[in-house]
C-alpha cells in the first residue's frame, strides 16, 4: 500500500493543485503505513519465520514457554566433547546461566512449540505419531515400539538430535503418549541405525552397522 494509491482517487478539478495533492498524501501516508503494519503481521506471526516476542506470542497460545523451569545442563558446546560439539551443542549466551540453558533459542523455541500444537491435535494412533516425530526430528529415522503394558518406547536413529533437543525430549518437554502411559527413549549417538537381532531395514541393523542405544 502507497500513498499513490490514495492520491490517485483525486477527482481531476482537483489534480493540478499541488497544496491539496500534497495535504492529501501526507493524510495518507500514515494510513498506507498502518496498512503495511497490518498486512505483515500474518508474516510476523508466522510459526516458521517468526522469532523474538514474536514467538513468545505464538507459545502463549499453545502454553509452550520459552523458560524451562528447570535450567538444561549438559547442552553448551565443548571441545572435544561429542554430545555438545559441533551442530549439537549450543553457544552459551552472554546473559544465560553457567549452570545450564533456562531460555529456548529461537529455532528450538519453534520446534517446541510445533510440538505441543501436533500433540494438541494428535488423535492417538501411532502412524500419526510417526509423523510429528518425524517433523520434530527430520534428519533422523524414528521407531515406536508399543509394549502392550501401559508402556512404550522410542527410538531414534540416523542423526542424534542436537543437545538441547535431547535434554526436552529426556526431560518430558516433547512428550506423545496416550495418559498414563509410560514412555523411554532410546538414542543413537552416532549417525546409525538401532541394533537388533535378525533384523535388516532402515531403522534396525546387525553386527557392525546398528548400533546399541542409549535409554532413557
């Protein structure tokens, strides 16, 4: 929206009068610029691109906060340390805790949030769990087991999710079960699928391919 878009609805008696054309526009600047305000707040709010306060807005809708109630450890990056190095761990910010990672950065903020809305809408069923794990986790291959107990496992394979990820999902933040049932993890530290015996996919493996899990 332009101010030209106001003052081209002058009527032509009135066109050659530079005081009014300009009175006009300057009127009409201010609503073309609310209009520009307006017309970006669909962008601003935006799951996939929005960022900052933002964001907060959109996690307030889905009771999603950015702080944790308990601070993360474990998940800043380090020199030779593979869980946090690189890609996985985070750069620590100038005003986070030294114990630990209270404040979601943006771009795991975002995965949280979609999160709680897919398990807002979640109908239950495994095949739609698949799904939404495979959206949280798109760089690894996933596999649910249902125990027949009142308890289920998920594992995750391919490429291990980045630190504060795995500290969410360990820590109950990105959880999908059925109420009252219990749930364990089990995680491939390295770019591999799960180890199994006599079995041969994409998720399961044998001797020097799979590789055991870490459970939580």
């Amino acid at each position: 929206m332009t101010t030209e878009t106001y003052t081209n609805l002058i009527t032509s008696q009135y066109k050659n009068s530079p005081k009014f054309v300009a009175q006009v526009s300057i009127t009409a600047a201010f609503y073309a610029r609310m209009q520009d305000i307006l017309s970006s707040f669909k962008t601003k709010f935006d799951l996939d691109v929005a960022v900052g306060h933002q964001l907060d807005v959109i996690g307030e809708w889905v009771n999603a906060s950015r702080e944790v109630p308990i601070p993360i450890t474990g998940v800043y990056f380090e020199w030779d340390e593979a869980e946090v190095g690189w890609e996985l761990g985070s750069w620590k910010g100038e005003f986070d805790p030294d114990s630990g990672l209270a404040y979601l950065p943006n771009d795991v903020y975002r995965t949280y949030i979609k999160t709680k809305i897919a398990a807002n809408k979640w109908n239950g069923t495994i095949p739609q769990a698949y799904e939404i794990y495979q959206d949280v986790f798109p760089e690894g291959g996933i596999v649910i087991q249902d125990n027949q107990d009142m308890t289920m496992v998920v594992g995750i394979f391919g490429a291990p999710p980045n630190a504060i990820l795995k500290a969410l999902l360990i820590g109950g933040f990105l959880a999908l079960k059925p109420e009252g049932v219990k749930i364990n993890y089990a995680l491939v530290p390295i770019i591999s699928p799960l180890f199994g015996w006599d079995i041969e996919s994409e998720a399961i493996d044998g001797w020097d391919i799979g590789s055991w899990p870490e459970e939580y």
